[in-house]
C-alpha cells in the first residue's frame, strides 16, 4: 500500500503530465490536481504575468490546497507543474507544494518527466491543447541547445523518467510500480 503521499508531477509543457497523471489517478483513487486547475481562472480573467494574474493563483491554489488539508490521509494527491529551478514564481509554487506534503504529514514523492525535443515539440503543437488554454510554444522551456533545469528539491521519493518513446498507459504502469515499491 502506497504511504500517504503527494505525487509531485513536474515536466515541461507538453509531456504529458496530465494524462498520465489522470491515468495513475484512477489507478489509486488518488485526488489530481493539475496545474490548470488552478491557473485556468487567472488564464480566463487577467492578463499572464501580470500581478493579477499572480494574485489568482495564489488564491486559488490556497483554497484548493486548504481543501486538500481536510482529506483523509489515505487518499494520494496528485499536482503536475512545470517548474524550472531558474524561476523565482516556479520556486514560490515549489515551496508551497513541499509545505502542503509536510502540513498533511503525507510523503512528497517526486516525478520528473522528461522526452526528446522533437517529441516534445510535436506534442506540444498539438491542437487539443487550445481547449485548456495550454501552452503549444515549443521554445518555452527549451531554449536553444539548453533545457531550462527542472525543480526537484524537496522530495522524500524521486522518480526520473524519459517517456519519449512510451505511450501514457505505458509510462503511467511504471510509475505505478515505481511507487508500490
């Protein structure tokens, strides 16, 4: 049985932080909160990067992490991000991430996807996005010949995983062994 945990999915846009994550979800009854969840409202009412649009999400990812504050322990709680160690707004979501795991005494088990360019690129551009208002900028994290650093401080359990060549079931079955282990 999985310890309690909150399943810190960390990637660069267009992964597939959400499907698989919806995937190991189901899997382990576990709660999914993406990062859509949460930046959607500031996305639809202010204008990115503006201090509004800073000012929604903390106040939206505060109701929801006070939410998840008042499940059982025994349920998982997934959050997917896109988080680079070189970004002080990535840090402050990190750190709240790691003050949620520590304030509900639930593990913080970190999954750091990653892929090859050219299929992340693919992936990225792919039209469905719109609908959830995701990024479709292959360069947003990938700049030139250097990715940005992603943040992975912080965990009690780390999972690193190239899931280039994998589909999401495949890549959402090995996590899950990961973590029953």
């Amino acid at each position: 049985m999985l310890p309690p945990s909150i399943i810190h999915i960390n990637s660069y846009p267009g992964v597939g932080k959400l499907t698989i994550g919806r995937r190991i979800a189901s899997e382990l009854g576990a709660k999914l909160l993406d990062n859509h969840s949460i930046y959607n409202v500031a996305f639809a009412l202010t204008e990115f990067k503006s201090e509004p649009f800073y000012r929604a999400v903390r106040d939206v990812r505060s109701t929801a992490y006070r939410i998840v504050m008042n499940l059982s322990p025994d349920v998982p709680v997934i959050l997917t991000n896109a988080h680079a160690k070189d970004s002080t707004w990535g840090n402050e979501c990190w750190n709240e991430a790691i003050e949620l795991a520590r304030n509900t005494n639930r593990q913080h088990v970190v999954i750091l996807l990653d892929c090859a360019r050219d299929e992340n690129a693919r992936r990225i551009q792919s039209v469905d996005r719109d609908a959830m208002r995701k990024p479709r900028d292959p360069t947003m994290f990938r700049l030139g010949e250097v990715d940005r650093a992603l943040i992975d401080r912080g965990a009690d359990r780390l999972l690193r995983m190239d899931v280039t060549n994998m589909s999401a079931n495949d890549a959402a079955a090995s996590i899950l062994a990961w973590l029953r282990n």
